[in-house]
C-alpha cells in the first residue's frame, strides 16, 4: 500500500504506531524550484490536479512549507532533481528491498544440439508443468512437435502450452512471427488468447519476405518461411521506422505487453521460467558451416540475447541430441557422421520402415540421417554450457527401448553408449525419450522446477 502523501510528523507518528516496521517513510525532495514548479503545472493540465493556484502559492501554504523537515525522520531520502518518475520508482524500490535478486536462477534454457529437430518439443512438453512461464524465441522456420492425443506442430508459441493451460506464454523481443502462422496456431490448438504476451519488439514477417527466399530453397535447404529477409529489413530499416515490429501490426495488437515486464514480475514472485530455443546449435549463423545455416546464433547465447535474459539468471542449460542426427533435405549442408539411409537405421533398430519415414514439419520434405557425432555432441556442449543432456530417440538405437520405463530398463548397448555420452559431454543424461508419446520420457534429473498445485 502506497500512501501519497504525509505532510506532517504526527500522520507518520501514527502510522509507525498503528503499523511498526512494516512503514517505510520516503521523502523525495529537490533543489531544483524551476523543475517543481513544471511538475506542478504537468499535474495540473494532466491530472486535473487543483490545490493552489500555482506552485509559489503551494511553497507559501503553512503544512507545504514544513514538509522539508520530515527529511530528517524519514527512512529513506531521495534527491528526485534529475530523474524521470520511472527512475524514482526504480530506486525507491531498490532501497525498500522490492527489486527482485538479479541473481536468484530462475531460468532454464533448452536448445538443440545438432541440426534442430532433435525433439525439442517433446522435452519441453514433459518439462512444462513445472514452470509459471513459458517463453520462446526463434521464428516460425522452425516446428516443434509435441505428443498431444492429435499431434500438435507449434511454430511460434512454446512448446509445452498445452502441456501446462495455467502458464504465462511468452514470445520474447528477438523472435520473428508471421502473424497469419502465429493466429491459425493459437485457434487450432486452442489456446486461450489471454495467456499469450508478444513483445511489441517482434520482428514481423511478411509476404515480400517470403517471396524473396524462395531461391534459397534449393541452394541451402531452406525452409523459405521468410525469416531471414525479415531479419536482414530489420537491421537494415530505416532510422524511426517500428512499423516493421509488432506494435504496428493491428493483428498482434491484442496481444502486446512488455516481455521484460512479464519476467520481472515473475522473478520478483520467485517464480521459473523455461526459455525454449529453436533449431540447433550446427544451424548457428556464427558457429554453423556457413552458408548452410539459419539467420540467427541458436545457441544458449543467442536465445538468451534474444529473450533479454542475463546470464546470472540461469539455472540449467538442457541441450537436446538425438541418436541420429538429422539435416533438411537437399542441399543443407555437411553432417559431421557418415551418411545413412532411413533403411540402414530401420534394419539396424528392427523399427518398421513406415514409422521412421521423417519429414520436416515446416518444409515436409524427407530429411538426410547420419551417425551420431560426437565431435558435434562435445562442441555444443562446451559453447552452450551444458548442464544437462537430453538424448531422444533411443529407439533408433534399438526398437527394445520403447518398452523401457526406467533407465535400467533400456538394453546394455545403450546404456554404455550414455555413460560414454556423458564422459565425452561433461554433463548427465538427465532426460532420455524412448518414442514419441506423454510416457516416453526417462526422467534422471536431480533438480526440479515448481511442481505447481
């Protein structure tokens, strides 16, 4: 409770009388009598303030003139001169003990380790019950399949919204959307309009970007969704010019709000966040094999940039490989294994054909497989600070793995090649998917976020 404002010792007497120490009396002051006297005139035409005609009047009243000398009984006193009312706030916050720890580490991070699709979206869905806010960054390039009853392909919100009805969904300033994807997703998954906030800093896609892509399809396995164009308009735009975020498009207007202020609300409630990057760290404009890669840097770093999170706030960094890694297909670049052929990895797991026939869920086009690399799987590692391993589709390893429900329950052939993965990452295999589905997934984390009620 605010209360604006005491003007002599005997209403602060009383209220530390009626309250104790739960009281903070701050006295704001200021030499500046010139700036006073605006502000005084800025509250009369604003808010229709009227005391006294002018503030030479409010400085001769009897009480007004007294109110300096309660600087000296005050908790706290802050010299106002050169500061917005935003700044005053901020400080007077700080020095109550409102503002939240700046290095309380309420974030854990999720990003691919190799060429994206490692099954990103299935982890976040399993870990999303666990945090009050889901945030992703990233563009629509890049679809995350999660084990609804109907399988649902997310392009532009997180992943694990229909996993957790009661999370804030939150769509960071670095993102991208093409507003047209971003609707037909929200309608078709039903998700209720009211818990999703895009930054008005979001890149908007639109058709001329699209179309300009379309070349790059086939030069480097693009997905030609229009994101990079978008991002290249961006930083190429012209000084002033913010119609291209989305604050100026009337489709996102509903859905405007300060990213950085949903985050500080929750950290100041002591509440978790999951950060959900896209792609993968070998698609990283700076670390991937250039030119095959996407528009923007996928790693911890970058996604981290892109929400505007720091470092400090960081708990886990969870970074997702897959047994077999996985590129575009056509010409989207090297892969660090031995190529393979989808009927080599069926004959070798003893899964039927049919069930492995992988295709991109943006592009649909049938996707190139390799042989685990685990010069990748150490690179990703050490630049994404992992903490944690998650490895999925162990069934490709072996078809035996999709009865296993616990870890000892997998066969000793992958069980060595974790402890090896492990040894090689610096880090556990925390998390472990055995198929596609809501119980497919080995939990052997030693850390949890809040099981909410």
């Amino acid at each position: 409770m605010i209360i604006d404002a005491v003007r002599a010792l005997g209403q602060i007497e009383a209220l530390r009388d009626a309250f104790g120490r739960r009281v903070w009396h701050v006295h704001l002051t200021s030499s500046d009598r010139d700036e006073l006297a605006a502000r005084y005139e800025r509250r009369r035409g604003e808010g229709g303030l009227k005391e006294l005609a002018s503030y030479e009047a409010v400085r001769e009243n009897r009480t007004v003139s007294r109110i300096s000398q309660l600087a000296g009984y005050a908790d706290v006193v802050l010299d106002t001169d050169r500061n917005s009312e935003a700044d005053v706030l901020v400080r007077c916050a700080a020095r109550v003990g409102l503002l939240p720890d700046l290095g309380t580490p309420l974030v854990d991070v999720l990003v691919g380790g190799e060429y994206g699709s490692e099954g990103k979206g299935n982890v976040a869905f399993y870990l999303a019950p666990e945090y009050e806010v889901l945030m992703r960054v990233g563009g629509p390039n890049a679809g995350h399949k999660v084990p609804t009853d109907e399988p649902t392909t997310h392009r532009s919100v997180p992943s694990g919204a229909l996993a957790n009805p009661r999370a804030k969904l939150l769509i960071g300033p670095g993102a991208v959307l093409n507003p047209r994807v971003f609707l037909d997703e929200l309608e078709t998954a039903g998700i209720e309009h009211s818990r999703v906030v895009v930054d008005p800093q979001v890149m908007v896609i639109t058709d001329e970007d699209r179309e300009a892509e379309e070349g790059l399809k086939a030069s480097i396995g693009s997905t030609g969704q229009g994101v990079g164009q978008a991002a290249a308009r961006r930083i190429m735009g012209r000084s002033g010019d913010r119609s291209i975020l989305a604050e100026g498009c009337e489709l996102l207007k509903p859905f405007l709000g300060s990213a950085r202020q949903v985050l500080d609300d929750a950290f100041a409630s002591g509440h978790r966040v999951l950060l959900e990057g896209t792609q993968g760290t070998g698609l990283s404009l700076y670390h991937g094999q250039y030119p095959h890669v996407t528009s923007r840097d996928t790693t911890v770093a970058g996604v981290l940039s892109e929400a505007g999170l720091s470092p400090r706030r960081v708990r886990r960094t969870i970074v997702t490989f897959r047994t077999y890694p996985i590129r575009v297909g056509g010409l989207s670049g090297p892969m660090g294994g031995r190529e393979l052929t989808w009927d080599e990895v069926a004959e070798r797991s003893g899964l039927d054909r049919a069930t492995i026939d992988e295709r991109g869920s943006v592009s649909g086009n049938q996707r190139r497989v390799a042989e685990f690399d685990w010069t990748m799987l150490r690179f990703a590692a050490e630049v994404n600070g992992a903490t944690d391993i998650a490895l999925t589709f162990v069934d490709y390893w072996d078809a035996r793995n999709r009865d296993a429900f616990r870890f000892d329950q997998l066969t000793d052939d992958t069980i060595r090649t974790m402890e090896e993965i492990e040894r090689v990452a610096g880090a556990p295999v925390s998390l472990i998917s055995t198929e596609f589905s809501r119980r497919a997934i080995i939990d052997r984390r030693d850390w949890r976020g809040h099981v909410l009620p």
